[in-house]
C-alpha cells in the first residue's frame, strides 16, 4: 500500500480551492493528450464546497463536452433525494457548467440494488469500450471517521472484490444498501484523489496513511493505484493528528 503524496492546506476553504484547481488542471491534461477526459465524483462536505469553487473560478479552464462524468459511489435513492451523491453534484456543478447530458452517468440508485450495480457496469463498458478494466483519468474520494472509501466500510465483503467493477451491498451499521466502486476499479485510475478536511479525520488519516495495513479495518487503504498517482489533499485541521 501507497502512502501517496500529501498536500497541507490551510483550512477547509484553501484546500476546497486547491482542489478544484487541480481537477481543472488533470481534466485539460487529458482532454489535451486524448481528447477526452473522465472523472468519477464523490459526495460529501468537501467535495460539495470544491465542485462550487470548480463551477466559480475554473470551468473555463475545462472544455465539458469531451468529459464523461460518473459517480464512485451512491446511496441507494431516487436521483432527487436530498442525501443523492448525484444530486448534490448535479446541483453544485453540473446545472452550472457547459456538459451534454449524454456525458452525464449517474448510478439508478432508484432501482434494486443488484439491477443498479449491474447497469452501472454496463455503462462503463459503453463508455470504456474493450478495456480490461476502465482507466479513469480521475477519481475523488474522501475517508470516513471509520476510515471508509467510496461505499468500502470496514468488514463489508466488497473490500475483497477482484472481479466486478460496481457492486450493491447493505451496510448494516447505516440500515442503508449502497453502491459502490469496488477496489480494483479504484486502483485503476490514473489519479486517485482524496479529500479530507477537520479534526475529527485526523486520527483516521495517520491511521490509514502509516499505520499497519489492515483494508478490513481500514478500506481507504486499499487505495493504491497500480499504474497511477494518489494524492491527498487535506487542510491543517486534518493533519496534525
């Protein structure tokens, strides 16, 4: 397991900033080198104040049309619910950039569970084409205070996953069905990103990033690009645990 490179910023605000320069920047990367660019989000805090900075200060920066967006995990709810991960970045950012709807994937967390997870891999084999396995140009993550990733919570048979790319599962400790990324799609990626802001994820963060490798105590450690990069950017907060 990677540690990765770690980036301090000051408070929440600088990093939510920072971030979304930096998703401007990987995105144009891409879109540069292959004409196309992809991007799996994620919900949360952080990620709902970077995809405002993103929509503010740098979609210019972007060229929508040739980036496919798609989810790494979401609850299992109608499209229009308030804790929708694809509601909140629908609202945040998408309604305020330039993007066909055509590029838009979300997850049907409004279908059976099993039924969702498996169109969402169909979906990824539209867009992906033959790959083995989708290379996404990047993904956003964020840790959990029990040091969850994506829909990965401790002791959940998906953290053992190597054969399919989206799965359904129930998370007792939330009496809620997720959907979710499983790790061999996650470590795919060219660029895995994570976010992490306050106190309260400190002790999680030096736990998941120094600690002894435990991924069914600790799923975010399973994040290890093979043939990528993992960043962490997190505010001061966050790291002085």
């Amino acid at each position: 397991m990677a540690a990765g490179e770690l980036r301090v910023y000051p408070d929440a605000q600088a990093l939510a900033y920072e971030a979304a320069a930096q998703i401007a920047a990987l995105l144009s990367e891409a879109i540069a080198a292959r004409k196309s660019a992809t991007l799996a989000l994620s919900g949360g805090s952080t990620p709902h104040l970077t995809y405002t900075l993103l929509a503010a200060h740098f979609s210019e920066r972007v060229d929508w049309q040739r980036v496919q967006i798609f989810w790494g995990d979401e609850r299992c709810v109608p499209p229009d619910h308030p804790e929708s991960n694809y509601r909140m970045a629908y609202e945040t950012l998408l309604t305020q950039v330039s993007i066909p709807e055509a590029n838009i994937h979300r997850m049907q967390g409004e279908l059976p569970p099993d039924e969702a997870a498996l169109a969402y891999e169909q979906e990824l084999r539209a867009v992906f084409g033959e790959a083995a396995i989708p290379r996404f140009d990047l993904i956003l993550l964020g840790l959990g205070d029990n040091g969850h990733v994506a829909s990965l919570f401790p002791g959940t048979a998906a953290i053992e996953e190597h054969t399919r790319w989206v799965v359904a599962h129930y998370i007792e400790s939330l009496e809620s069905w997720r959907l979710t990324f499983t790790p061999p799609l996650l470590n795919a990626a060219a660029t895995a990103l994570f976010l992490v802001s306050g106190s309260r994820k400190g002790r999680r963060l030096k736990q998941v990033r120094e600690g002894p490798y435990r991924p069914q105590r600790l799923p975010a450690q399973i994040v290890a690009p093979t043939d990528g990069k993992l960043l962490w950017l997190v505010d001061a907060q966050a790291a002085q645990a």
